[in-house]
C-alpha cells in the first residue's frame, strides 16, 4: 500500500483526563486487531502512551524530538509494541523539542514531514493536552480529527476553542482537515445528564457523535500497568468491545 492511502488521525482536546491516550492506544490495538498496520505516535511530552504501552521513556535513547527538531528518520526511532502496533515514542525532551520550534520556520509541518514515506494504514496522534505547535503540527499531518470528549457539565466548554484551531489550520496549513467527530468518552450511560450533555454539544457545534460512547469502567485505569491496553488486558470486556466497534466504524469512512 503507498504512503498516500495511509489514513492519519489526531486525537484532540485541550482539556487533560479526557481519554485521548487510551483512545490511542484501544483504537490503535482494535485496528491491528483487524489486520491493520499502525502506527501510533505520542506527541505529549508526559510521555503516557509511551509508557502506558510497556516502554519505559527513560530507557530511550531515540524519541520522536529527534525527529521533529533534529531531523532523523521515524524508523530508527519507532519501536513494536506487546499490542501489535508500532509506536514513536516521546520522552520529556518533547517538551523542550516544543520550545525549539516556537522559532522555527515550516513547525507546522514537522509532524507530516516525519510521517512521509512510512508504511502504515492507520497513524493515530496522540495530542497533548494544549493547542499549542505540537496539537497544530498533528492537525497539519492529518486528515481527520477526534475530539474524546467525557460528558460533564461544562466538560465541552473548550470545543469551541479546538474547533477554532481546527478553522485556522484549514486556511493555513491544512485545507482538508475533517473534524470525523467527537467520541464519548468515560460516559455513565444511567444518567440522563450524559446524555443530554452530548445532544447539546451535537447542536451547539454540529459535530458527528459517534458511536457507540466509551463506558466508564476502572478497567481502563488498570491496563498501562500492564503495559497494554485494555484489548489486551480484558479480551471481551464492554469497554475493549467499545473501541473494537468505534474502530470498525473508522474503517468504513470512505477515504
Ligand atoms: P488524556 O490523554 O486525555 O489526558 P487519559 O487517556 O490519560 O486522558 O485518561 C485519563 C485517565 O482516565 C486515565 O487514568 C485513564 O486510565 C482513565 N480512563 C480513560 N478512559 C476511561 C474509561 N472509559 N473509564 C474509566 N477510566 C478511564
Ligand atoms: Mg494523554
């Protein structure tokens, strides 16, 4: 398969604790599942998908800030995964990778430049929790944002301010970026309020929901000690089978 049909999706929101990295990492886990190639790359400098998936960041002499600020090729930094799923790793040093290209000409692009030529189905970007040069280089890579969102009163607030982000980088950097929707995240399906939280952000925003929405369950927080994900750690379990159906879902947008 050439490069160009790689899809590549950026998990997004500003607001920290939301789901993105697990949603990286099931999703990622669902699609190899399917007999996908992916890649996952953390691009957060708290490192969580690298370590939530068995790799010690300290133990790394090779991460994805050498790519973005220093130029290497992914493929010596990328490593496989116990989940079936390649992943370039970050370790704290993105934070300063950050700060290096606040003054560099082209940063918006240093996140496709390093994914050209690779090959994969599916690239999921692991965004940090900001919209700062990492998120906006992750939406200039990509062809489709997700926007996990967990359902609580004024969880959504930010939307408005990513979607913002998003408008800029399609008049700038990436005209055809497509916002795929927002994913429901750490959702207590008993309360009405859940559910009328995410009506109202469907409305406000006109934002595809998709589904199904990811159960809360403690489950999630239990699986990175393993060094997996949940579909690693609980084969049949309602929160894996989530993922597994939002990933099938995926893959049947027309691209
Ligand atoms: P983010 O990357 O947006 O900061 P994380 O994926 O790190 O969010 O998740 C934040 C916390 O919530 C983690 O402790 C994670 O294990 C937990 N978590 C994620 N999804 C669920 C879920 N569906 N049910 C319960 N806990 C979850
Ligand atoms: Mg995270």
């Amino acid at each position: 398969m050439s490069a160009s049909k790689t899809r590549v999706l950026a998990v997004a929101n500003q607001k920290g604790g939301v789901a993105k990295t697990t949603t990286v990492a099931s999703l990622g886990a669902a699609l190899a599942e399917l007999g996908h190639r992916v890649l996952l790359v953390d691009l957060d400098p708290q490192a969580c998908l690298t370590f939530s998936l068995g790799i010690d960041p300290e133990d790394l002499e090779l991460s994805v800030h050498h790519v973005l600020t220093k130029g290497l090729d992914a493929t010596e930094v990328i490593v496989a995964t116990d989940d079936g799923v390649d992943l370039l790793p970050a370790t704290i040093e993105l934070a300063r990778a950050e700060a290096d290209l606040l003054t560099r000409t082209g940063r918006e692009h240093v996140v496709k430049m390093a994914l050209e030529d690779l090959e994969y189905d599916w690239v999921l970007l692991d965004c940090p929790p900001s919209l700062g040069v990492l998120t906006v280089a992750a939406l200039t890579a990509a062809q489709g944002v997700l926007i996990p969102l967990q359902c609580e009163t004024l969880s959504h607030r930010g939307v408005g301010q990513l979607l913002d982000t998003v408008h800029d980088v399609r008049r700038f950097t990436n005209r055809k970026l497509e916002v795929w929707g927002v994913l429901p995240t750490l959702y207590d399906g008993r309360t009405n309020h859940a559910r009328a939280v995410l009506e109202n952000i469907s409305e406000t925003y006109q934002l595809d929901v998709i589904e199904p929405p990811i159960p809360k369950s403690i489950r999630f927080a239990e699986a990175p000690a393993a060094g997996r994900s949940i579909l690693g750690t609980s084969r049949s379990h309602r929160g894996a089978d989530a993922y597994r159906a939002v990933a099938a879902g995926l893959t049947k947008r027309s691209r």
